[in-house]
C-alpha cells in the first residue's frame, strides 16, 4: 500500500499550481500624476495576476522623485544597494538615474518616449546588458491633426515644456518636423520646475493659437496652472496625456497609462521567470484612446466638432 499512497502524494504534489518565487519589485517615478499612477497599478496588478501578491510573496516598493533629479539619483542609487529583482523605472529623469546606478540589477524602463535619445539603450531591439523597458512616444503627427479639427484656424501651437526633460526634447524636434508638414508653426516655452509652469504657460498669450503640452512630468504635475491661463484667455489648451483631460485639458488623444503599465508588467514578469533584459526588445505602448472634455473646451472659447465627439473613446460633460 505504501508505493500506492507515496505515487498518490507525488501526484497531487505535481497537481497543485506552482508557486511564484518571493521577490522584491523597486518601482521610482520623477513625480506623482495620475499617468505614472495608473501605470504603476498596472504593473502591480499583472504581478499579483502572475502569482506575485503583496504580503505574501511580494515586496512592492516604491519612491517618488518629487520632481528633483537629485532625490531620483538618490533613489536609484539606494535601489540599487537594496539588490531587489527588478527595478521599474517610471518616466525619463528616473530611468536615466537608475540606468547610470547599476549594471547588474535588472532594469525595466516604462513611460520613456525616446529610449535611444535618452541614452538608455544602443539599440531597440537588442538593447543589451540589464535595461529593456516600454516607449511611450506619441503620436504627435495625428495629434497635431486633432488640433486642427477642433481649431481650424489655428496656425501657430504652443509647445509648454520642461527643457530640462529629455523626452520632451526628443517630442519637440518631432513636433517641428510633423507641423512642418501640417503648415503650421511652433513657438516654445519652458518650465524648469512646477512653479514655473503658469508663467511659461502665460507666456504664450498672444503668440499661439493653442496650447500643446506632451507626456512632460513637470508641466503636467502643474497642469491646473496652465489650465487657468487657458481659460483666461481663451486658449485651448491640448495634451498627450488622456488622464489630463479630466483635469480640464480640452482633449487628448494617447495610452491609457493604466494599459501602459500592464505592458510593462508583463516584461516584468518574464524577467522574473529567467529572460535576460538586455535580451528583450524594447517595445512601444499598443493603444491610443481619445477623450475629450466638451465643458473644457467651452471655457477655453471652442466647440467640438460631432466628428470628434462621435469617435471619441470618452467624453467628459
């Protein structure tokens, strides 16, 4: 009877589902807005779909630049120390800082527009050594295209943007180039730091048509500053970011981040289970959502066409 029992054991033992690994998962963002918090849910919700939940088997650890570049390098270097598994990287100033503190510790980048412009890898589908991660870059062409449907007569856009963010200088030179086509023209004015975003945004009173602000995490986590200019002066005011526009940007068309951050999990996860990084082609976000705020956009002098409206994924009254 013995063997029988022992052969019965052995094969609930096969039967029962595996159990994931105890892992610690360092997450870092330059700054805290909805867009880098959806992503950061999305990532811990595909973890604990993996087998991964807080508690139990998993360390979820996560610390926020709060806009300084300084306190991000400090944060990577400290991750670093700690040694967990893998370190996800939210946004360009913190994926630049992790990259530059380690070599060893597996790197998962998401939220990066540019990759290869902010030095993160040498190539997109082979990128080497510990980094691979998630661009986010936008599709800038179709949403200049998007302006001119809602404002027709608009001739010159508004670039609101931290100059000291890489991937908002990587967007500014596609911006040129995409409204080269479109026959329009681009004015800029930058911000260093959140402070300093209702004041650039005043700037471009008189001087553009409209207002473009792109995935940039200084000028979005002030966003309600530019806001307040905009419907002062009658500016729409536009962004890349879809989370934005239930803050009152008029529209945008772009990832949902929560999305974005379940891509990313997902590379996450074959990290976890023994691909190599440097292995893994860097990928672009899959999804674009288009949402507009029709309340938005009567403050700030325009009306959205039923074209806009009637493919819009969401509108907000």
């Amino acid at each position: 009877m013995r063997p029988i029992l022992l052969a019965l054991a052995a094969s609930l033992v096969l039967s029962l589902p595996a159990k994931a690994d105890d892992v610690t998962i360092a997450v870092t963002a330059i700054v805290e807005h909805p867009a880098l918090d959806a992503a950061r849910k999305g990532v811990l919700d595909v973890l604990t779909a993996a087998g991964y939940k807080e508690g139990e088997n998993l360390k979820f650890v996560f610390e926020s630049a709060q806009g300084n570049p300084a306190t991000a390098a400090q944060i990577a270097r400290q991750f670093a120390g700690d040694e967990p598994n893998v370190i996800v990287p939210i946004s360009t100033p913190s994926a630049q800082a992790v990259v530059s503190a380690t070599r060893d510790i597996p790197v998962v980048f998401t939220a990066v527009s540019d990759p290869l412009g902010a030095q993160l890898v040498k190539n997109m589908d082979k990128p080497g050594g510990n980094v691979t991660g998630l661009s986010d870059m936008s599709p800038v062409g179709e949403h200049l295209a998007l302006i001119k449907e809602i404002v027709p007569k608009a001739k010159t856009i508004g670039y609101l943007y931290n100059s000291g963010e890489a991937n908002s200088v990587s967007l500014l030179a596609v911006l040129k180039a995409e409204a080269e086509k479109a026959g329009l023209k681009v004015v800029e004015s930058a911000a260093t730091k959140s402070a300093e975003v209702q004041g650039a945004a005043r700037a471009l009173v008189g001087r553009a048509d409209a207002i473009y602000i792109p995935t940039d995490n200084t000028i979005i986590s002030a966003l309600e500053g530019a806001v307040a200019v905009a419907e002062e002066s009658k500016l729409p005011l536009f962004t890349a970011d879809t989370d934005s526009v239930s803050r009152s940007s008029v529209a945008a068309l772009g990832f949902n981040y929560y999305d974005v951050g379940k891509q990313t999990g997902e590379i996450v996860v074959r990290v976890l289970k023994g691909e190599n990084p440097g292995d893994i082609a860097v990928k672009t976000a899959a999804g674009s959502d288009l949402v507009v705020n029709k309340a938005a956009a009567a403050k700030m002098g325009v009306t959205l066409p039923e074209s806009v409206l009637s493919r819009a994924n969401k509108v907000i009254d």
